[in-house]
C-alpha cells in the first residue's frame, strides 16, 4: 500500500533553511512499508530537491530499501539493526550506527522507529551530532497491556535522553509521553502528519450510488474489520459495496466472518495495492475502525480526496475527524453506532457530500506536506546550528 512519492513545488519557504543541510534518516527495518517509511522517502525527496543532502540508515535489505534505490535516495544497510531485542544485535547495532555517522558526518540524525529510536542517539551523542527523534506512535500506547506498556515505557526513555527534541505525529502522542514520564515537556513537539496532494481527478464524488464503501487497514489485531462487517450486516437493504485494502494474518479469519454474516458477495478483499489514491476516488464512504490508532495517515489520504471519515474513537483520530463535521466518531468495538452513522450516510448523498467538502477543506488547512515540511524544516535548522558552530571551530 505504498503512496506515491511527494510532487514538490519549484520553490517554497523552507529552501533557505534546508539548503546545504545533510540529514542522517534512521529506521530499523526495511522488510515492509509503512507510515515512518513514506515519511522518510519523502522527507528526502524533500530535503534534496531544496538543495539537502539526505541519506538513510536502514536495518537488512528488502521493500524499502528498493524504493530508495528506485528513487536514487542514498542508504545503507546495516547488518544488526533487527527489531526484536537481542543484546548481542543491538550492542553490534550500535557500533555500526557510530561507525556510519562517523564517516558521513551529518548535521543531524532523524530517527523513526523503536529501536532505531533508542540506538541512533546513543550512537550521535558522543559525536556531538543532535537527533530527533519521530514517533509514529509509541510502544505503549493505549490497548497495550498495563506491564508490558510500562515496559517499553521505560526502554523508550533510553534513547529520549540522548535525544535533542522527540516529534510527535499527534498531541494524543505527546500527552502519552508526557503522561508515562518518557520525554520533559520542553523536548516534545507536535507536528502533525502531511501528505502530498492528489490530482484534481482524484478526488472522489460522493453523492454517487450506489455507494462504495471502502477501507484500508492490514488485518492484524490492532485493526477491527469485524465491527464494520457486523454493522453493516444489519444494513442489507441498503445499496452498498464494500472494498478492504491490505493484507495480514487475520485476513482469512474476516473473510470467514463475512461469509458467515451474509455480506461476503458485498465484500472485495483487494490485498495490499499501490493505486490507494484511485480507489479512495471511486468511493464514497473511508472507514477506519480500529481497537488503538496513533495519527492513521490513511484517514488524511481519505479527507484529501474528499471522502466523508467514519473512525473508531481512538487515539489522536479525533485531532483529524472532527465529529459531525468532517465525518463520524464512533466507539470502538460499538457496531450498533455505526451501523447509524453509515446508515446515515447510505440514506443522504447531500450529507456526503457536505462532510466530505468539509474534509477536504481541513486537509487543506492542517494536513498538507508543505505544511510539515516548514515545520519540521524550522526544527532542523535550530538544531543543525550547533554541529554547523562545532565544525567552524575545527576548521
């Protein structure tokens, strides 16, 4: 389910601050793309069409790192950066992100996983290197039971002392941090997701019938599929088609459950797809229901296309939903709720149409890449400035 790449503007506000600036990308695997791994590929998209110098440190080969070879990104890949916790690994891990940065001498690092998140800083620190550290949602978010969260509490806060600044993707994550003692308060920041714009064609038209129902979501624990199949069960004399994105290990399980619900001939089980943004424009309704969400970058994709959201009431969705007014909030594992909302809007395209405008015109406002880019671009050059003084003095 990889997005396309950003499309960059000739010329924006943050050229001067990031011209000349060379930023180390850390993250701990390469096997799979997600939300950190887009975020780093466009990012250095970024950054090197404004006159950067970018390049990434990845755990192994696979997935990503063909798309950063694809793109002509620099990256190497490290041997030990795996992302279970082995001593003897991560001891190796460490010595091969010091080994790295000493040699490419960066003005800062910019970490996006766990691991990654904790090792990079520890490496940067004795070399006088500041880093950032991006959560895309913290191990020990809500859902996690209450040991195992006070666990990784504790292991996160390992690479937030050595951090200079810890960026949070939502203020749902921030006050997480705050909340478990991970990170001082004058170390985080919010600055929220951004995603790149669409062509004008791909934005949908949801007063169509009959309407299409779509969501995009892996099947594993933390995604609920089976609530939206069970409410919409009770809205067969509805006109509806519905279209699951992604794969995972519970994929087989939900598709048993729509067969057994009777909706299976309602329901396409598409995988995971590259072309997300021309399916969202042939429908007219995004769900996400989920058990826990940090900031879904799906739901962003879907308010620019101009789909009305219908979301679980979990972490920081309602920082992007706003209820009532850009789609529904409903609480999670509550198919009664939903089934209303969607009922609502199967019965009135109008209401589509206005929730989806309305969505659009938020994405707009908040939730545009040029507008985390700026804000992100203004961190890095506060931070960069004490490694630009240090390597004045050595001259």
């Amino acid at each position: 389910m990889t997005a396309q790449p950003v499309t960059l503007a000739p010329h924006t506000t943050a050229d001067n601050v990031t011209a000349g600036l060379r930023v180390a990308y850390v993250i701990t695997r390469s096997d799979s793309i997600g939300g950190g791994h887009i975020h780093i590929r466009d990012m250095a998209l970024a950054l090197r069409a404004r006159g950067g110098e970018p390049f990434v440190l990845v755990g192994g080969q696979g997935p990503f790192t063909d798309e950063l070879r694809r793109l002509e990104i620099p990256y190497r890949s490290l041997r030990h950066l795996v992302r279970r916790i082995h001593p003897w690994h991560d001891a190796a891990a460490f010595f091969e992100l010091r080994t790295q940065l000493r040699e490419l001498q960066p003005d800062l690092v910019s970490t996006h996983s766990a691991k990654a998140g904790w090792l990079a800083p520890l490496a940067a620190a004795p070399l006088n290197i500041p880093c950032i550290q991006t959560t895309h949602g913290w191990s020990f978010t809500t859902g996690v039971p209450r040991f195992a969260a006070l666990c990784y509490s504790w292991i996160e806060r390992i690479g937030v002392l050595s951090a200079d600044r810890v960026i949070a993707v939502c203020d749902y994550d921030r006050q997480l941090a705050l909340r478990y003692h991970v990170a001082p308060e004058q170390k985080l920041m919010t600055v929220h997701n951004g995603m790149p714009d669409i062509a004008p064609e791909l934005r949908t038209a949801p007063e169509r019938s009959p309407v299409r129902l779509i969501m995009v979501a892996r099947f594993e624990t933390q995604k609920d599929h089976a609530t939206l199949l069970r409410a919409l069960a009770g809205l067969r004399s509805r006109a509806w088609q519905l279209d699951l994105i992604g794969d995972g290990p519970q994929r087989e399980a939900t598709a048993t459950l729509a067969r057994e619900l009777g909706v299976a001939e309602r329901v396409r089980f598409l995988g995971a797809r590259n072309d997300v943004a021309e399916h969202l424009a042939r429908s007219q309704i995004f769900v996400l229901t989920s058990r826990w969400e940090g900031f879904p970058r799906s739901i962003l994709e879907a308010m620019r296309a101009g789909l009305p959201v219908v979301a679980s009431h979990v972490g920081g969705v309602h920082e992007s939903v706003v209820d009532g007014v850009t789609g529904f909030l409903v609480p999670p594992g509550d198919a009664e709720t939903l089934r209303f909302r969607l009922d609502l809007l199967l019965e009135f395209p109008a209401l589509r149409c206005r929730l989806g405008g309305a969505g659009r015109a938020r994405y707009e406002t908040k939730f545009t890449f040029d507008h985390m880019f700026a804000q992100t671009a203004t961190m890095y050059r506060q931070l960069s400035r004490r490694r630009t003084v240090q390597r004045a003095s050595t001259m």
